[in-house]
C-alpha cells in the first residue's frame, strides 16, 4: 500500500500537469549585446511589425488597449487608437489568451511593436522589444533614423503658473473672498 500512495501521486500530478500551461519563450541571445547588434535587432523588428509607435495607455479591457499616440514611426497615425490584448473570446463564457501577449497598464507610455494578427487584428507580444517607453529611449534616435518622417503628436502645451493660480482662484471663490477682494478673486484697488 505505502509503494502504491506515492506511485498514484505522481500519476495524479502528472496528468495535471500536462493540461497546456506553457509560459511565453523567446528566442534569442541573452546577455550583452554591441551596438551594431542592437541596431540590427530594431531594423528586424521595424521590418517585421504592421505597426510601431509610442503612446500612452488611456484605456484597457479584456480585449482592447487604447493608446493616446505620441509618435508613428510605422502604420497609420491617428491620436487615439487600439490594439488587441491577443485575448478571444472561444465561447459564451471561455476566453483565450496567451502568456506571450504583452501587459499594459493605463497610465504607462510604452514603445510599441505591434504585430497583425491572421484576423487583421495589431497585438503586442512580449518577445518583441515592445517595453516601457522610458526602458525604450535607446531605440527611438535607430527609429527616427528608419522613418525620418514619422508622425509626431503635437505637444501638449505647458500652463503657466499664473494661469494655474488664474484656475485654481476661480474654481475656489472662498479662498479670497475678504476685504481689499472682488468677486474675480483679485485685489480691488482701494
């Protein structure tokens, strides 16, 4: 009975274990790179994506992330768009995603490489050299250099301090209403 007990466990974990779990593995070479390398990796990438860009996440669900862009460097440059999580949904209450489908997360702004689906969908994989745009700036001077041309969003443009006071005076009255004030929040001259 004691030979047959840990025999059965490992029958029981086995036929677990081979429902299809499988984490994302890229290909590649880790470790350091040269220069010339690294710029030969981001041509490839260019060449192998519909669509890249930088943007910044302003909306995401189960099955779209929607980037306000910053710039195109390849594809159609619009202000906001989306692209697919990777996720489908394969019946009424089944869905179906992938480890290798890239994790965005709202508020973040990323270089993306976006690849199209054979349903004409663009997803984002995490074994491109899709990242955190912060983790991404040695590759934008290779970008500009394959599009010379790319689209950049216009900047959008700084407030002053004064027209930040101007704002928070007047969505604020009580904070200077008193003596020597008007109802505009400034000193009246006396």
């Amino acid at each position: 009975m004691r030979a047959v007990l840990p025999s059965l466990f490992i029958a029981l974990v086995s036929v677990v274990s081979s429902q299809s779990v499988f984490a994302c593995v890229c290909g590649g070479e880790p470790g350091k790179r040269s220069e010339k390398q690294i710029k030969l990796a981001i041509a490839r990438e260019f060449n192998e994506a519909a669509s890249v860009f930088s943007g910044e996440v302003v909306a995401l669900d189960t099955f779209a992330v929607k980037f306000k862009l910053i710039t195109m460097w390849k594809g159609d440059a619009f202000e906001e768009f989306s692209i697919s999580t990777g996720t489908k949904k394969i019946s009424e209450d089944s869905y179906r995603s992938s480890s290798c489908d890239y994790n965005f997360k709202v508020g973040e702004k990323y270089l993306v490489y976006a690849r199209a689906t054979d349903d004409h969908q663009l997803v984002a994989q995490s074994c491109t050299r899709t990242k955190v745009l912060s983790s991404g700036e040695a590759d934008i001077p290779e970008l500009d250099i394959l599009n010379p041309g790319a689209y950049h969003a216009p900047p959008v443009p700084p407030v002053s301090r004064v027209e930040s006071f101007s704002v928070l005076l007047k969505s604020n009255k009580r904070l200077c209403r008193g003596p020597g004030y008007d109802e505009v929040s400034a000193p009246r001259n006396t």
